[in-house]
C-alpha cells in the first residue's frame, strides 16, 4: 500500500491527475487512506479559499493604490488649477494697481492745473465759491474772490484774452464792462 502511495505522490507531482481521487480509488475499504484522502481534500480547499482570499485581498489593495495615486494626481491639478487662478488674478491686480496709479498721477495734476487756474482768476482752490460749508471761503470764492497771482494769470489767462483781442494787464480790466462768455452745452 506504500507503494500505491508513493505512486499517486508521483502521478501528482508530474501533473497526471488529483491526489484526493487516486486516495480515494486507492482507499477502497482502508479507513485511514479515506481519512487521509478527507483531509487532504479539506486541506487544498482551504489553501485554495485562503489564496483567493489573498488575491482578492492584493486586488483590493491595488484598487486602493490606484485611488489614491488618481486622488493625489486630481489634487496636483487642483493645486496647480489654483496656482494658474492666484497668477491671474496677482496679473490683474497689477494691471489695476498700475491703471489706478496712473489715474492718481493723472488727477494730481489736472488738480494742480485747477488750482493754478483758481490762483489765476482769483478763486478759492478748494470750491470755487460753489460750497456754502467750505473751511476757505464759505461759499464765496468765486472767481475775483481774491486778487488773482500775477504770474498764474500771464501765464494761465493772459493768452486767452490776448486771442480774444482782450486787454491782458488786470489792471485794465478794473471798471469795465466784459461780455458775459457765450455757455453752449458740453
């Protein structure tokens, strides 16, 4: 019966059948070849259950790895979405920065121009007598308010009267009668 043995050991290792069905035939009435033949049986389904179980285990586990490689690599563009979103708006707060410095550079002097003018004609700088509430002339400051600085006026006023075939010294001015400027709409 050894002999039998061995020679199903060999069958199976050259790959000519199962272990358990030569036992099984071999067993015949021999209660311990059956017993054996049971538990070799009992024994490969449980490799078999514990290396699927294995398999499905490594499947898991790749399935996993590759979540979380898709989920790192969505969070780089993510990242690097929200990078391309903080350069643009950094370049567009720039472009407005330097549109706004621009318009204040531009505004100081159209300011400095009104308040030469308002020198000139003898105005207040700040309201042009227009504002009853303000700290310089209470709303008087019209222009002749003061008497107007003699270098402002040649240089801002005296050139447009001279093309107006106006007198240009001031002082000529005093006591006559101008005609009130023609208003036309803007």
């Amino acid at each position: 019966m050894n002999d039998a043995l061995l020679e199903a050991l060999r069958q199976q290792a050259a790959g000519g059948g199962s272990l358990e069905g030569t036992l099984a035939g071999m067993a015949g009435g021999d209660p311990a070849l059956g017993l054996l033949s049971q538990m070799l049986a009992h024994r490969e389904q449980t490799l078999t259950h514990d290396l699927e179980t294995q398999q499905q285990e490594e499947e898991r586990l790749a399935a996993l790895a590759r979540a979380g490689e898709e989920a790192r690599q969505l969070e780089e563009l993510r990242q690097l979405e929200e990078e391309r979103r903080q350069a643009q708006r950094r370049a567009r707060l720039e472009r407005l920065r330097l549109r706004l410095e621009g318009l204040q550079a531009e505004l100081a002097a159209r300011q400095a121009l009104l308040d030469d003018l308002a020198l000139a004609l003898g105005a207040c700088p700040a309201c042009w007598g227009e504002d009853p509430g303000c700290r310089l002339c209470r709303g008087r400051g019209q222009p002749g308010f003061v008497r107007p600085e003699a270098a402002a006026f040649r240089r801002l006023v005296a050139p447009a009267l001279e093309a107006a075939s106006f007198p240009t010294d001031p002082r000529t001015l005093v006591g006559r009668e101008t005609p009130e400027p023609e208003r036309r709409p803007l």
